[in-house]
C-alpha cells in the first residue's frame, strides 16, 4: 500500500509537471514576447491556448498537497517546517498570476492591461523557479526530519538553484513546442515559427542547465548524483531522447504528436527524479514505508484517488477536447 500510494503521489507531480509546467512556461514567453504591439499575437495564441483550462491545470498541485499531508504526515511536516519560504513564495506567485491574467483579460485601460499582464508574467517565472528549489531540497537530502530553524540554509544552495533555473527552462520547453503545435493546427505559420525558434533556444537553454548541473549536484549532492546514473539512467536517457525527438519533428510532425512527445521527456526527467529517489521520500534517510501513515489511512486514499478518477478525469478530457476544438473561445 505504502508504494501504491507513492505511485499515485509521483503521478500527481507528473501531471502538474506537465500541465502546470506548460501553463508557467506561456507566462516566460507572454513576459519575453516585447512590446505591446510587437507581441500582441504571439499573447494572443497564449490566451487563446491557456485561457479556459489554465485554472483546471493547477489543480494538480493541489491534489499533490492533500495526498502528501494524508499519507506521508511525517515527511510532509518536515517540508513544511523548512521550506516554508519558498512555498510561500510559489503560492503567492500561483495568486498573483491567475489575478493578473485574469485582470488582463477585462481591463480596459491599457496601463492596466500592462500592469496586470507584467504580474501574470513575472508570476509564471518566479513560480516555477521556488518550486523547484523545494524539489532541488528535497531530492538532495537536505530536509531534517525534525525541521530547520534556519530554513535558507537547506534551499539557497547550489542545487536547488540548479533545480530551480531547470524548471524554469524545462516549463519554457514545453511551453513552446505546445504552442508551435497550436499554432500549426490553427494555420499560423508566423507563429508557428516564432514559437518553434524559441523551442529550440529553450531546448539549448535546459540542455546546458542539466549537464552543467551535474558537476554541481556531484559536488553538493553526491549521493543524488550516483543515483542518478544508476537507477535514474535510463529514464534519465529516454528524456534526452525524446526531447531530441521533439525538436526533430518541430517542422513536420502532427501537433498530437509534437505534444505528447513533449509531455513525455518531462515525464522521464521526473521518473529519472523518482527512481534516483525511490525508496526514499526525503534524500536518504527517511524512506517511505517509514513516512507512511496507517494502512487504514492508505487504503483509503487509494480507495477515493480511484473514485475521483472515475468521476473527474472524464470531465477532464473533456474540457481539453472541446479547449482544442476551439468551442469554448467561441461559445
């Protein structure tokens, strides 16, 4: 029970990688796009691709939080009490980005529309980056299980500023190849291609971030590093081969292909992640048979994740069925 319910917390964080990833990732380019008028159309395919889903894509995170505190109380408490800064900071960026692209949208006075925009785009970085210190943290055993009084001393360090500048980069990626998909279904080739040269500048971007992030993790995180390439490999190699796929096929390939492909070398970073992790919850020294909460906790969560399942993911992939038919802008 102990590793079925990890399995559910780990998809959870696959699919705010994902969603929530592609989600920021729109926010780095609405805030790179330029000007008013030089990028108003690339910011309109953003509103255009984000705006009717974007609240259903950070639910996620949410989902993440209810089964952490649920079945993994101790692990949970530990986090909370250390890295209590940046969480604060990424949910504070999560309010601020949906109140300004929420604001954006009904403004009316120009100024306002940039003030609000600024916010959301600002948001959509800063967010993506403290998130990731939390995992940097995490993932190099930095988290005492008692908490630390001096909580910058466990995330302001050299990998989880590496983590930190990876997510970023990675949500970026993933932002652009699904928007260089959406501007081809919609027949926007100027798009397409403004969006496909940032794919690639991305993909560069990450690529350099990872491997020069491995020197860093193996000088401050050495115990990460080995598993990384061991356990952690061959996903870890699926990733690099995926993510090359994606940027073989930008020009040509059928915009479902182009996102699922992109969905999942972010998948395989985060299985490279767990399998380096895994059986521990917290670096190396609490795993998570010992984290775990009563069996009766845990057959319960399993019990309502697959009730929920049933009863929400259909509504969900309808939401996305009828955002890629174009039916909800319209209606």
């Amino acid at each position: 029970m102990t590793t079925a319910v990890g399995a559910i917390l780990f998809l959870g964080v696959v699919l705010y990688a994902i969603f929530g990833g592609a989600d920021f990732g729109a926010g780095f380019w609405d805030l790179t796009a330029g000007g008013a008028e030089r990028g108003r159309r690339p910011r309109g395919l953003i509103d255009l691709s984000i705006g009717p889903v974007w609240e259903a894509n950070h639910m996620w995170l949410i989902f993440c939080l209810v089964v952490a505190w649920t079945a993994f109380p101790t692990a949970f408490a530990a986090v909370m009490r250390t890295l209590y800064v940046p969480l604060g900071l990424a949910a504070l960026g999560i309010v601020l980005r949906g109140s300004g692209f929420a604001f954006r949208k009904v403004s009316v006075r120009t100024q306002a529309q940039r003030a609000n925009g600024a916010v959301f785009a600002i948001s959509s970085v800063v967010t993506p980056f403290f998130l990731g210190t939390v995992a940097g943290a995490i993932a190099a055993g930095r988290v005492p299980l008692t908490g630390a009084r001096n909580g910058f001393s466990v995330w302001v360090t050299p990998t989880s500023l590496f983590t930190g500048a990876l997510a970023v980069a990675t949500c970026a990626y993933l932002a652009a190849v699904f928007l260089t998909a959406e501007a081809r279904k919609r027949g926007l080739p100027d798009l397409e291609a403004w969006y496909r040269n940032r794919a690639l500048l991305a993909a560069a971007a990450a690529g350099f971030i990872s491997v020069s992030g491995l020197v860093v993790v193996h000088a401050n995180a050495p115990h990460l590093f080995h598993r990384l390439l061991g356990p952690g490999l061959p996903f870890v190699s699926l990733s690099v081969l995926t993510g090359l796929g994606v940027l073989g096929l930008l020009r040509l390939a059928d915009p479902r292909i182009l996102r699922a492909l992109a969905a999942a070398a972010v998948f395989f970073v985060i299985a490279g992640w767990g399998a380096a992790q895994y059986p521990y919850l917290l670096g190396n020294h609490l795993r998570l048979a010992e984290a775990a909460a009563p069996t009766s906790t845990l057959v319960a969560v399993t019990g309502i994740f697959v009730a929920t399942a049933v009863i929400c993911i259909p509504s969900l992939g309808l939401l996305y069925f009828l955002q890629q038919k174009g039916v909800l802008r319209e209606a």
